[in-house]
C-alpha cells in the first residue's frame, strides 16, 4: 500500500483498480505535478546511492588492508620446515686455506690434500699448534679421482674398519670373488679389517673414505696390480 498527498494507493482497492504498474504511473503522474517532490525524491535516491557506494567501497577497504595485513604477517613468519643456518660473522670469507684455533677449525678439503695425499685426517697429520685434523680415532679422505683411476694394489687393514661413500661418479670396489659399484649419490660400502680390497674410479668420481681407527702402519699390500700412471693414494 502506498500513500501520497492523503491518498492511499492499494492494489485492488476501489480508488485505484489494476496492477501493480498502474499503481506506479499513478504515483508518478502525482509527483509531476508538484516538481518540487519530484526532484526532492530524485535528490533522496541519489543521496541513497552514494551512501551505498561509500559503504560498499569502505568494506573493500577495510577487507584489503586486513587481507594484506594478515600476507604480510604470514610471509613474514619462519617456515615450519625451514632449518637454522649458522652464519659465520665473516661469512664472505673464502676459504683457502686452513684455520684454527683451541677449539674450532675451519677450512677447504681440496686445499688440504693438496698437501697430505688426499688424506685431511689421522694420526699422520701432524698435532703442531693444536691441530684438530690430527686423530688417532679415525680417518678421513676427500679423493677426487679420474675415470680409469685405480688403487693400483691389493690391500688389507689389519686394525681398521674402512668405509666408502660416493659423492658423485662410479667407483668399484673389488674384495676377491665380490665386488660392489657404487654408482648413486650416498652409496656406500664397509669392511671389516683382514679383508683384501681394490678400488676403480669407472667415472670421474667424489670418494669420502672413513677408517677407524687410525693406526700407524695399519695397512700392507698384498699385491700390485697396475702401472704406476693410474695409481692414487
């Protein structure tokens, strides 16, 4: 029901008989005649529009800035699965050459063997000014071989148990009537001491070797079985 300058307009009532869009014309044809409502409505309704539009607008905002707070938070949080770095206060340094100190030493494997036979530690580095790579536990080779590169004998710890592992390459290791390839990245093999072993480099290779412990005059070659020009220490 609708009301206008005391008139009631009721669909179905006996003042106005029709549908609801006779209603409607008859409203408007009532406004016309007095343009001053017509235009006081028409100044209302946009008035209401933009009330709407601010609003409307006003809750964009509100949900960007919340949306973006709540990104930034998250991005700026640690990962769960993220791990803890050590970072060294002087971590541009590059590292050359050997350091230490009582308790901490630091350095490069390749630069080191350079200087001990592929071998960074044992009881044959030598313990002057504390050194840490001397270990009568333990040791430890960093061997970059060749493809083609051998052992070049046959040999056998008395005392220490040995271990190879593949950082990269193929390497072969041959103990009598066995022998086992290690051709992924952290294959490994280990045996025992009295076991006679050879080893070749199929591809150029990263070998750690581990023995343990580190004993002096701990190994004897049983046999030569290549030249000279494909043997590694």
């Amino acid at each position: 029901m609708l009301s206008w300058r005391g008139k009631t307009l009721e669909r179905g009532s006996g003042s106005l008989n029709g549908s609801s869009s006779s209603s409607l014309l008859v409203l408007l044809t009532e406004l016309l005649k007095k343009p001053s409502s017509f235009f006081a409505l028409l100044f209302f309704l946009a008035l209401y529009s933009f009330l709407l539009i601010m609003l409307t607008a006003g809750a964009t905002n509100v949900h960007s800035c919340l949306f973006g707070c709540s990104l930034s938070y998250q991005s700026s949080k640690p990962s769960s699965n993220s791990r803890p770095a050590l970072i060294s206060s002087q971590s541009s340094l590059s590292i050359t050459t050997s350091h230490r100190s009582s308790e901490i030493q630091f350095g490069n494997a390749d630069h080191d063997v350079s200087l001990s036979g592929k071998w960074i530690l044992g009881h044959f580095i030598s313990p002057d000014n504390n050194n840490l790579r001397h270990s009568k536990d333990c040791e430890l080779k960093w061997a970059r071989n060749s493809a083609g590169t051998s052992n070049g004998e046959i040999a056998v710890n008395r005392a220490g148990h040995s271990m190879g592992i593949l950082i990269y390459g193929r390497q072969r290791y041959d103990f009598g009537s066995h022998s086992v390839v290690l051709q992924q990245q952290g294959d490994y093999v280990i045996w025992a001491p009295g076991v006679a072993h050879t080893w070749t480099s199929e591809l150029d290779s990263l070998i750690l070797t581990l023995r343990w412990p580190s004993v002096p005059n701990d190994q004897e070659v049983v046999k030569s079985t290549t030249n000279s020009s494909t043997k590694s220490t």
